[in-house]
C-alpha cells in the first residue's frame, strides 16, 4: 500500500518547515542529478552552494487582486462631533467618546458647531431669569476642559457660537474691539491649539464640512445636509438638525452617470432630558462620524449611539453603559 504523502498545514506552516523542505527537494535533485550521497550531504551542508529561490513560500491563499499599500498611502482618520450644548452635554456619553478617542488616536477631532450653548445670552432668554444667571464663566471653563479631553483640533462656527458677537454687538458694540471677547479668544482655542474655522471647512478632497444652520432644516436626517450639498456643489457633512443620518443625489443624463453628492449630518451629544423647550419630543438621534480619508477616495462612518450611552466602531463595541 503506497505511503500517503504529507499535507502542508496552511495554518501551522513556518519558514523552519519552508527551510527543511528545501534540503529535502535539494537533496533528491542531487542524487537524481548522479551525485554520490556523501557528496550530496556535503553540498547540503554548504548553505551558500544553492539558491535561495527553491526554497517554498508560503502558499498563496487569496487572490493575486491589486491594491495599494497602507504603509505607502496613509489611511487619514478624521472624527467629527457636533452639537455638545455645553452645559448641557450628556456627560455620559461624551466621557464614552473621550476614551475611545484616545485608543483610537484620530488625525483630526473636528467639533461641526454649538460646542457651547451660550443660554444665558441667547435672545431667548431676554426678560427671564436665566438672563441674570452668573454661569457664563462656569460654562465656558466646562467646555475647554471637555474640548481639551476630547483632543479637539478644529472647530467651525454655528448659530449658538455666534450669540457672544451678537449680544456684544446688540448691547455694546464698542466691546467688539476687545480681542479677549473674540470667540475663539473667550474660548481658548489658542491655548488648546483648536483652528476655528469661520467659513465652511475643507475637510476632504470633495467634502466640506459646514454647521449647516443656513440651510433649511429637512423633517427626515441627511436631507438638510444633502441640500446644502447641491447648494455648494461639494459632498457636505454638518450638524444643528440633532439628526443622524445620510443621502445622496446623482446627476445623470442621456445614459450617462455625472455627479454623485453625498449629505450627512451627524446627530448631536446633547442631554435630551435637559432640552426643555422641546416639550419632550423631538426627531434627534445621537451620533457621531468618523471620515477615512485615502488619497481622493473618502469613506464616512455614521456611529449611532444607544440609549445605554455604547457604540460600535469597526465590529468593537465601546463605552460603559449607563
């Protein structure tokens, strides 16, 4: 009965087995080739005496399909938070984000606006209680060091931002000229070292990255953002509606496909319990993005968040729950 020959073990198989399997397909060729045995060890044990090219590799297993080196083109990781409402951030939440961000390690920590919610001066809030409330230092020391924990490079400004230039500009214009009540000065970013960004963000090849509080709020999320998308002809990503969601439009005609334009807006880190002036009820969805940015080709990640405060980033669930 013939001897069963040998299987490889894919899963097991090492470059000693490559080694050993060269001596042995070396030392048959040798004495089919006429040479004594003694002879044939004595070349065997002469390492330099045979190329390194019959030696075996290890078994290709998947197809010979091309692709472009990761070590060559960096794979650029941007994550995009929008709409924290600090003092009314869920803190929960934001602590989860916190944490996975350090493990993660993004390129880029982008805030798409109302990273803080300015109440006290809001014009709602003109003639109430809250108008005389002294929490607008507190407020703004919660935000930097939440921004600061959230490792935040950029940010973009948005409607709640702007309520500092507007009540200076309401009440006392002469202020303007203080460059410590600039925005971005009241707010640290040069101590944080945080770009603010005044007009819409280039954020990708193709993407720009916008509140989105001067395009017409849509009742379903993606659709305000895709609006905005059209507006400026670019793939927009954006915040302000509360909303979590994505859709996209692609010009075509006569057969032929043109352009496809993508909005995404990417929910809100809110408390919702702290919203009052919903009523209890609002279409909002908490959520973040992550945009992979590869040479010109972008891919963005809408991350929802569960009730629990968790969320799952490529197969991995992250956070603690409430």
């Amino acid at each position: 009965m013939a001897r069963k020959r040998p299987v490889i073990d894919l899963d097991t198989y090492s470059a000693l087995d490559a080694y050993c399997i060269a001596l042995n397909e070396y030392y048959k060729s040798l004495r089919k080739a006429g040479f004594s045995e003694s002879h044939a060890f004595w070349i065997l044990g002469d390492r330099e005496s045979f190329p390194d090219w019959i030696i075996p590799g290890l078994p290709n297993r998947i197809d010979n399909i091309p692709y472009e080196d990761d070590d060559e083109d960096y794979m650029k990781k941007i994550v995009i938070l929008s709409d924290l409402q600090v003092p009314f951030e869920d803190v929960h939440v934001t602590q989860n984000i916190a944490r996975f961000l350090q493990k993660f390690k993004p390129d880029q920590t982008v805030t798409i606006g109302d990273e803080i919610d300015f109440q006290t001066i809001s014009k709602w809030s003109e003639g109430t209680p809250q108008a005389y409330e002294q929490t607008l230092g507190s407020d703004r020391d919660r935000c930097v060091d939440l921004l600061w924990e959230l490792g935040v490079t950029d940010c973009i400004r948005s409607n709640h931002t702007d309520r500092l230039y507007n009540i200076i500009m309401k009440k006392i214009p002469s202020f303007l000229s203080l460059p410590e009540l600039r925005f971005e000065k009241f707010m640290k970013f040069d101590e944080l070292g945080i770009t603010f960004h005044k007009n819409p963000m280039n954020i990708a090849p193709g993407w720009i990255a916008v509140h989105g509080d001067h395009t017409p709020i849509k009742n379903l999320g993606g659709l305000s953002a895709l609006e905005a998308a059209r507006r400026h002809g670019k793939n927009v990503i954006s915040g302000h509606t509360h909303r979590a969601g994505r859709s996209a439009f692609t010009e075509a005609s006569g057969g032929r496909l043109g352009r496809v334009l993508h909005g995404v807006e990417v929910g809100n880190l809110m408390d919702f319990k702290q919203a009052g002036y919903t009523k209890g009820s609002a279409n909002w969805q908490m959520a973040f993005a992550i945009m992979y940015v590869h040479g010109s080709n972008v891919q963005v990640d809408l991350i929802n968040i569960e009730k629990n405060g968790t969320f799952i980033v490529q197969g991995k669930v992250y956070g603690r729950p409430r």
